[in-house]
C-alpha cells in the first residue's frame, strides 16, 4: 500500500466554529511542506499541530464521545451526507488543489471526489438498516432464566492515518473516517505530508459542514506532524486507530498501540503481493494470452502501480511467452511521475533491489527526465528463486511486476505457497468450465482477502459484500475489512445486558425498536419495519 507515514501533519480543526488553528506559523513552529511531483517545487505548507492543539481536540473527542455515540443512526446518516454535498459541491477546487500535490490528474481526481461523496453516503445507509449493531435480544424462553440482550456499542474516539495514492477515496473525509464516524466514534485525522495543503483544505470543510449539520464539536478533527500523529497514537483518550500505508508503517503503529499502558487496536491495511494466475488452458490461446498481457499490464501500472491492490506477479504455463506478451504491451504504456520524492525514490531502490536477488529486466519505459520520475518495467524469475523471505515477494510500490513460469500443477502449488498472504488475488481462466478453476479458488481464498476470476484486482467497490482486508501482512486485522459494510464493525465492541430495566437500556435495545434497525429476537431475525411500540419487537 502506498507509504502512509507513519504519523505525519496539520494543525487540527474541530467541528466548532471556534475550533480552528491561525494559519499563521509561530517563530520556531514546524511546518509541513507541500510538493509538486511533476516538477518537485516546494510550497509551504500548514503548521503542525501543537501538544496544547492537540490535547484540546483530544479532550473535545472524549467530551463529546458519549453524545455521538447516542446519536440516532439516521441522525449519523444525515452529518455524512452533508459532508458529502459539501464534497460534491467543491469538486472542482478540491481535484484543481489534489492535482497541485499528488500529480493524479484532474479527472482522476474528480471521479473521486464523487466516490469519495458516495462513500459517505453509503456508510450512513449501513449506519441507518443497523445490521453492524448486531442487536440480539433472547427471552426467558430462550434462555432459561431471565431476558438477556445484546449489542454492539462504538468504540470511542478513532485516531486515522489516510493513505497518499487516495486522497479523498482513503483520504481526510475517506472510508475510515466514514465508518467510524457512522458507528458513532469521534474521528480524529492525521493529515497526510503527501498533500498537506489539501488535507487541511479537506479538513475545513468537513468540520463546516459536521458543524452546520449539528454534530458536537468533539465529532470530528484534523492534526498534523509527525510528532503529533505519534501522540495521537499514545492518547489514552483514542480507543482504536486505522491506518492505510506501507507495511513498515503499519507494523510501526501496532507495535506502538501494544505498548501503551491500555493497548488499542490498529487496524493497519497495508498490503502484499497480489498474485495473478494464468490457467494452461487461458494461456493456450493466443487471443487470450494477449488479451491477458493487456490487462495485467493495465493492471500493474495503473496510477503509475500506486494501488495496494495492484497484481505485482502474473504466474504462467512454462513456454506461453508471457513475459514476452507483457513485455509488448508495456510499450503502450505512458511514463509518468509518484506521489512523493520518498516514493520515487524507493521505487527505484527496490527494482534494483528485485533485480539483486535474481529477477532480469524485459521491458521498461524510459523515466521521464523531471520531477518524482518512475520507469515502468517488467521483470522475469526463474520459479526456484521465489523461497519465503526472499525480496522477491515483498511489494515494491510503484509500476513494477514479475512474470514467473511454472512446470506443472505441483510446482504452482509450491510457489503459491511460498508467497505471503495478500489482499486480492486473481485467476485468469478459460471459462467456467477450466478444471484448475476449482483447486485455485480455494488455495487463494485461504491467502487472500479478495478473489477474482477473470478480471483484475484494482477497483475496490463500496458495498454490503466486498471484502478489502486479508491475513497478516496485508493486514494487522484479518477479520476486518477498511472498506464495505462491514468497515463498521472495527469500531464496535459487544456488550450484554442482562436483566436491566428498560430505561437504563441502551435506546437500541428497547422495547419498540425506537431506532427502527434490523435485529434478531429469539433468534428469529428481524425487520426494523417488524417492530411495534409496546413489544419486543
């Protein structure tokens, strides 16, 4: 996954009024600083957020965590969608001022400001149907005693670490601060260094519109610097952090929440290796060997290969000359710049790197001579030098992949196992009817998070049933996915109650269903619409 940085900066915006920080740096106070990858120029930036800065948005969060969680899921629903419409209503400016700072390009850049709005849109749809509280509510008759009941209840405040390839789809406003906030968790943001100047900008107009649409000032906040991302880390009034980013950051920020004196969660989406396997019979066609040369090509370079889904290894029948084919269609590809200097420069680092431990260049695009430059390549290695631990199977961010043969079903048995878990991986077949369909689908799904037949990883999509997570390394968490549905129930934890009263209960779990969500009585499931005043229902 793109470098997210472990910890980095802004001053912090709370959803008040009041709540914002001078835009005029203080002698001595760092700030961030703002480049431009097509050219590398440096603008300034916003300053860091200082302890005392940070301490009061701490304190606001944890003030008003209560508050925001009690909050009618509908009511949560309609602060996103406000926060959508002012997204929506900015795109130009928001896409003109990413652009500035992540070279993505404007209609990338627009396109995902409507996704971004989407997204947030879509979480106060899953707040308000109310499956993620889990409500459980069992009578005498079903236990054996006296009435128990059960539920999901939010976390508390939620510290996220947005990642640099998405600026507004896993940005300040994107799927981390959503969910958390439609489960009810105060939200507080560590702006990215990748795109300073637009995280505070995106900040701004989150904290307006919360603000305008009642939310409590606590509800939501954006810190910066590096300093700051670590405390928000080691604040014992965060309950649970999101992190989307490399894998070194990621395991940086998990062992640092470990050590604190109450350990908290961190739901670090990192990312791997996606596989990509080509099938005999898929590679026995020329039509769709070439067919499959493109896509993957498409595939790996797409976003000059700045997606944590990228297919960073296509696996193919020894003599189909795929590298070849892959070779052929990179001549179609565009060079272009990275996200960052840093990047760049690791991109270039670890294609040598690969190189080093065995792997030959077939194809490259020559650099582009300006800015945070990356040659797109594609390199072959023999299947025997893919052993565990080699720099072979480890991700290298940026436009890069390798092509690697296999003999037979047994020896694609041994490298799938060598590989480490990933988020996506991918089998091109033949048709429904291709007999390695069935074994392949399996081993994957036992490695992956995500498994796609005939198509390519990269797009994740919003909805009840993706799937955007996977085993330890691509996530610290890998019954957790950071987008979907089920995003929410990161930020939740269970609690049984057993005989309280009805006015001491949580409103979710009442009598009448006065929040009109989906819930499961006796184990029977539910419909909110099944709910009456006076019942149980």
């Amino acid at each position: 996954m793109s470098p997210a940085a472990v910890p980095p900066p802004e001053a912090h915006h709370g959803a008040g009024p009041d709540a914002e920080v001078s835009r005029t740096p203080e002698p001595n106070r760092a700030t961030e600083v703002s480049r431009d990858p097509r050219t590398g120029a440096a603008t300034p930036g916003p300053p860091a957020t200082t302890p005392a800065e940070l301490s009061a948005a701490l304190a606001a969060a944890a003030r008003d965590a209560d508050r925001f969680a009690a909050t009618a899921p509908a009511v949560r629903a309609g602060l996103l969608a406000a926060v959508a419409d002012a997204l929506e209503e900015h795109t130009g400016e928001l896409a003109a001022l990413a652009d500035a700072e992540t070279a993505l390009g404007p209609e990338r850049l627009r396109g995902e400001v409507g996704r971004a709005a989407a997204q947030l849109r879509f979480y106060g749809t899953v707040a308000t149907e109310g499956g993620w509280l889990g409500v459980r509510i069992d009578g005498p008759g079903t236990t054996g005693s006296g009435e128990l009941r059960r539920m999901n209840r939010p976390l508390g405040p939620v510290a996220v670490f947005g990642a640099s390839n998405f600026p507004f789809a896993f940005g300040v406003a994107g799927h981390d601060t959503a969910s958390a906030l439609a489960a009810g968790c105060p939200v507080l943001v560590k702006a990215h260094p990748a795109h300073p100047l637009l995280s505070r900008r995106l900040g701004d107009l989150v904290s307006a519109a919360l603000h305008a649409a009642g939310a409590p000032e606590g509800a939501f906040s954006l810190v910066t610097g590096f300093d700051a991302g670590l405390a928000l880390v080691d604040a014992p009034e965060v309950a649970a952090v999101a992190f989307t980013g490399s894998q070194s950051g990621g395991t940086a920020l998990v062992e640092r929440a470990a050590r604190r004196l109450v350990p908290v969660p961190v739901f670090a989406e990192m990312g791997t290796v996606n596989p990509v396997v080509l099938t005999p019979a898929a590679a026995g066609d020329r039509g769709g060997l070439a067919g499959a040369a493109e896509g993957f090509t498409g595939s790996f370079t797409l976003g000059q290969g700045q997606f944590c889904t990228k297919p960073g290894l296509l696996l193919a029948p020894a003599g189909s000359g795929a590298a070849d084919a892959v070779a052929g269609a990179l001549k179609e590809v565009a060079p272009g710049v990275l996200l960052t200097e840093s990047i760049a420069a690791a991109y270039r680092q670890g294609v040598a790197d690969l190189v080093a431990a065995g792997a030959s260049p077939v194809a490259s695009v020559p650099a582009l001579t300006r800015g945070f430059a990356a040659e797109p390549t594609v390199l072959t290695v023999p299947a025997r030098a893919l052993r565990p631990g080699s720099r072979l199977l480890a991700e290298c961010f940026g436009p890069v992949a390798l092509v690697v043969e296999y003999g037979s079903g047994a020896q694609l048995r041994e490298i799938l196992a060598a590989l480490q878990p990933s988020l996506a991986a991918a089998v091109i077949s033949a048709g429904p009817a291709d007999p390695e369909l069935p074994w392949l689908v399996e081993h994957l799904a036992r490695r992956s998070g995500r498994v796609v037949v005939d198509g390519w990883p990269t797009g994740v999509a919003t909805s009840w049933a993706q799937q955007h997570g996977g085993p330890w390394p691509a996530t610290s968490r890998p019954e957790a996915t950071s987008v979907g549905a089920s995003a929410l129930d990161r930020f939740t934890r269970p609690v049984a109650y057993q005989g309280v009263p009805q006015a001491a209960l949580p409103v979710a779990l009442r009598d009448g269903n006065p929040w009109g969500v989906v819930r499961r009585l006796d184990g029977v499931p539910t419909p909110a619409a099944a709910g009456t005043a006076g019942g149980r229902g």
